[in-house]
C-alpha cells in the first residue's frame, strides 16, 4: 500500500495560513502598518482603492531592506524579530511570525519597492500567488512601498464572502486607528479611492484622539495615570455622560499593541458602576506598560489577543485607576487632601478670646396655632395655619366604629367580543387598565384579562408607522426650527452614508456636510423626542453587528432597529393615557399579536383559567 502522507506545496501551505492571518482587505492593512511602525518609520501613507480590493498600498520612510531581506521577507517564518524561542518572551516589536509576507503574497499580486538609506539603488519584487514573476534593481525613495493588487484573485470563494465596500472600508479604519493612535509621533495619511480622509501630524496623544474621532472629545476625556511594579497604566478615559450607545471607542494598548480582552473591559465596565445609564459604554484609550516576559502574546494568529501572568491582578490595578481618575476630577464625590495651604489659611484664635458652648435659645410663650399676631413677616404662615385648623375633622373623620371610609369605583362596562376564537378582543375605550410590574399593561375585557407586553407593543406600532413612511412625501416629516448637526467616526461614517437613502425614506430629512458629519432637517414624528445623535449611533451599531441578509432590505432592517431602539422600555411606568394609546394603536396594526421580531405582544388570560386556580 502506498504512502498517503506529503508535504503541501509552499503555495498552498501560505494559502492555508492566508486563511487564518488575512481574512478580508483590513488584516493585509494591519500587517503592512504594523511592519512600518516596526522599521522605525516617521511618516506612512495609506492608499485604498475599492475597499482594499483592487489596491492596498503602504508607503514608509523606514529603513528599508537590502536585496536579499526584502526577497527572504516572502518566505514563510522568515523574520528578523526572533532568534529562539525564549525570545517570544521579550518580543516589543509588533510583528514577530514571519507569515504576513507570505501569506498576503500568496493571494494578491504584490508588488515591492524598498531602499536602505545607504544604498543608492533600490529592489523591486513583482511577486503573484507565492510566484515571483521578476526580482530587480529600481531607483525608489528611501524605506519601503509594498502595493497589494487584485486581493483573493486566485481564490474567488473568499472574496465573495467580503461585504460591501463601505463595511469594509470601515474594518479598513479601524485598523488604522488601532495603530494611528499608540503612535502620536508618526505621521500617518490615508487616501480612500484617491480622496484623502486622514491627514495626522505630529502630536499628543491626546491631539491624536480628537484628529482621529473628532474635537468634541476634548471636554469628554479624563487623564488616567497609576504606576505599580507590575503594569503602567496612561491614557484617557470619557467622562460618564459622554458614554455612548455604541463601543466604537474602546482601546486597549500593551505595549504599544492593540489587544481584545472581554475581562479588562468587565474591570472598566465596573468601575463605572451607578454612573452611566444601562446599555451604555464608556470610551477609554488605555495603555499598558509592563515586561514582555509577563504577557504572552503567541495564543492569536491575527496578535490581538494575549495571556497576562496575573490577570486578577491587573483587573484590580485598572479598576482603581480609573476610579481615581473619577474621583480625582470630581466625577464622584471626593476631598481633595493635596491642595496646599488648605487648612493653614484658616487664622488662629486669640489667645485673649473666651471660647463658649453654642446655646439654643427657646422661646417659651411662642404659640404655633395662635392667629392674632400681625406682623407681616408672618401673615401667609398663619393663614395656611388657621386653614388647616378648619379642616382638621375634614382630613380625619372617622365612624363611630373607628374604620376609614373608603370608596371603590363602579366596574365600567366592556363592549362584547366576537364569538370567533380566533379574533382579536374588542377593547372599550372607557376600560379599567393598569401597569402591572413595569412592564406589562392589563386590562379588563368580556373573556377575561388581557396582557399586553409594552415594550413589545409599542415596537410593532412604531415599526409599522415608519414602514408606511416609505410611501408618503416628506410632508409627513417633522421639520426642525434649529437643524441638528451629526458627527461620526470615519468607520461609522462609511456606514451610515450607506444607508443614509434608506433612513431618509422613512421620513427622515439628513443631508451630508462633509468631513463626517451630517446636519438632520427633520424627523418623522415617532421619534421626535429621541436623542438623535444616540439613535444613529445605535443604528449603525446594529448594522455593523448584524448578519449578511440585512443587505437584502435595508430599510426593513432599519425601521427594525428603530424601532427597537425608540420603543418604551421595561420598567418605564406609564400613564393611564399612554397605556391606552398603545392599546389603541396596537389594534390599529396589521399584525398586532407579535413584535416585528417575532415576539408576542399580547395574552389574553380567560375566565375559565381564572377559576381554575380557585378550585
């Protein structure tokens, strides 16, 4: 029987690690940043075309790399970083594998320029599908230019499997701010199908922040500082009411890498306990600094996710520091023991004063119902006083027998339902209805009680009105006396221009300003009182979170997150006349007995239900 077992070819051995280090446009971005950042460059541009599918190009002033380096660097586990294992444990720089090279190569056609600063002459490498197509010498500036064309031509299953350009040119930002941001002192440029959207010089990180995520973070930002033997933690915090619907601004750096870790972000979630309302977060641009040897940052083919030594110890260390931060700046209530001088200013005593015991004095003739004073000072009091002292039996009559006297409403007649089971109970207008445990509304009806589900309820109703926006004229828009002004993030921006023709169609008037932001004219009156710029925060959330089928009819999916986002929520107590508009509304749907996501917004709980219970 012959030998089943062989080597791969090396092509597809790097396709197979392409699978697991470049999953879409943005993972080729992240290699090629961090590869700059680690040759020590001052200045990178960023170049995408068609979302980082027909072209994603990296330009440095790095060091570059001779002839030889720069043909090893398509070899898989090639590196510089690293000599032996124990040298995994040390690792500062960003990259370390030796297999972004590879891998990238291995789908794309690539194209490599690079000079030493020392050379007068350059390399350039045409490399397609792991083939090098020509090696040679080229004038080129001084670093590196590597251009990726055509990504996943040889392998169209995966590139059919990308989403529209605008979700993954938001992927595209993200990484970019993920390293943008560690790295304040680089100057970074991004051009998105020749049209520039970042230009980020030299700055603060602070400065940095804001250039990324716009100037109205400059009131929002907390400082964050606390140093231990173990870990050093910098960066900023936003304040509590600055939280957000969405975690778009949420970054973890350990030295100087971008990371994911569920339970650091649980430690920054506690400390603002009682301090931001449910289903809100708060920004952080945390830093971490602490010796490599303490981490373990090889559990992750894409790097971004990595192991502490004592996890519990740092979730501790970061939930006191950024409670200190709170604190420190008077967002939770505090003394502030290190102000100078505090105490001193205050002026002794003299040494002739006599000090004495406050005293109360007290007014024995003093008569609080007494009525036949005049002064003016007093003459309200004492008519409110002489009011009270006329209705005192009135307040407190009681039978002879001691009881209170109570009266109970006469029972209000219900109009009677059909006798078809299947039907919808007819409910009166003049019904007796009540909130029952914040979150379900009851009432009486012929068969029994009905339950209705508020917030289930109240989504149906409004899902159903935007829906119907669709064919209605912008008359039925609420126009704004002031225009309320909308800005994004690059990444969200990307996706709500996506949907910005579909939001519109429901009633809404948004129009671009340019640079991220977008001035909203009007609104359909369902939503009216919401805070807007929460609402489209929420929304793009949801988009960006939501499966592949959503593409199918936005403006379904839209009305659907709208709807759930502006929706009364459990908990919220209700006034009788709200209780019966939703009510009134409910019946008034097309398909009033479930939720548009298939939840039911009603029960209907029957006489004969009821006396079984008592039997």
């Amino acid at each position: 029987m012959p030998d089943i077992i062989r080597l791969l070819p090396d092509s597809v051995a790097n396709q197979i690690a392409a699978g697991e280090v470049i999953q879409r446009p943005a993972s080729a971005v992240k290699e090629l940043l961090e590869n700059a950042i680690d040759s020590g460059a001052t200045e990178i541009k960023l170049m995408i075309k068609e979302a980082g599918k027909l072209l994603v190009q990296v330009i440095d002033n790095g060091c570059g790399m001779s002839e030889t380096d720069a043909r090893m660097s398509f070899e898989r586990h090639a590196t510089s970083k690293i000599r032996e294992a124990n040298d995994l444990f040390a690792i500062r720089t960003l990259g370390f594998r030796g297999e972004a090279l590879a891998s990238i190569a291995a789908i794309s056609q690539m194209e490599l320029k690079t000079r030493r600063y020392n050379d007068d002459i350059g390399t350039e490498i045409l490399i397609e599908g792991s083939e090098i197509k020509n090696q040679q010498s080229c004038q080129c500036s001084e670093g590196t230019s590597f251009a990726v064309k055509n990504l996943f031509f040889n392998v169209p299953a995966r590139r059919h499997f990308l989403k529209s350009d605008k979700v993954e040119t938001g992927h595209i930002l993200d990484e970019f701010h993920r390293v943008a941001l560690p790295n304040p002192d680089v100057i970074f440029t991004l051009h998105n199908n020749n049209n520039e959207v970042y230009h980020l010089e030299k700055n603060s990180l602070k400065q940095r922040i804001m250039a990324l995520f716009g100037a109205a973070l400059n009131q929002k930002l907390l400082p964050l500082e606390l140093k231990t033997e173990l870990v050093t933690i910098s960066g900023f915090i936003g304040k509590p009411e600055a939280a957000r619907k969405t975690r778009g601004e949420q970054f973890f750096f350990v030295n100087n890498r971008f990371i994911k870790h569920a339970y650091l972000n649980h430690s920054v979630v506690a400390a603002y306990e009682e301090m931001i309302p449910a289903n809100s977060f708060p920004s952080y641009f945390i830093f971490l600094e602490t010796d490599p040897k303490n981490i373990d940052i090889n559990i992750h083919p894409t790097k971004t996710e990595i192991k502490f030594q004592d996890e519990r110890y740092i979730y501790t260390v970061l939930r006191t520091a950024i409670k200190q931060a709170l604190g420190k700046f008077s967002i939770t209530p505090s003394i502030d023991f290190e102000i100078e001088g505090s105490f001193n200013n205050i002026p002794p005593p003299s040494s002739e004063r006599v000090i004495q015991a406050p005293q109360i004095k007290i007014n024995p003739d003093y008569n609080p119902f007494e009525t036949n004073k005049t002064s003016g000072s007093t003459g309200s009091f004492q008519t409110r006083n002489k009011s009270n002292l006329e209705n005192w039996d009135k307040l407190y009559t009681r039978h002879a027998d001691n009881q209170m006297e109570f009266t109970l409403p006469e029972p209000q007649q219900i109009k009677p339902i059909p006798d078809d089971d299947q039907a919808l109970p007819e409910v009166s207008s003049n019904r007796n209805i009540f909130q029952y445990q914040g979150r379900y509304i009851l009432s009486m009806i012929k068969s029994g009680i009905l339950i209705l589900d508020q917030q289930a309820a109240h989504e149906r109703i409004l899902y159903e009105k935007l829906m119907m926006r669709q064919s209605k004229s912008a008359s039925s828009t609420q126009q704004h006396l002031f225009p309320v002004t909308i800005e994004l993030s690059a990444a969200d921006a990307e996706i709500f221009q996506e949907l910005l023709e579909d939001i519109n169609s429901l009633g809404f008037n948004i129009s671009s300003l340019g640079k991220n932001t977008y001035v909203v004219n009007g609104v359909p009156t369902e939503v009216a009182s919401y805070n807007l710029n929460e609402l489209m925060e929420e929304l793009v959330e949801n988009f960006k979170n939501s499966p592949a089928e959503i593409k199918l009819d936005k403006t379904n999916a839209i009305a659907l997150s709208m709807a759930k986002n502006t929706a009364v929520k459990h908990g919220k107590a209700l006034q009788p006349e709200e209780m019966n508009h939703i009510i009134d509304e409910l019946f008034a749907c097309s398909v009033p007995q479930t939720s548009p996501s298939g939840k039911p917004t009603l029960t209907i709980l029957s006489i004969e239900e009821i006396e079984k219970r008592f039997k």
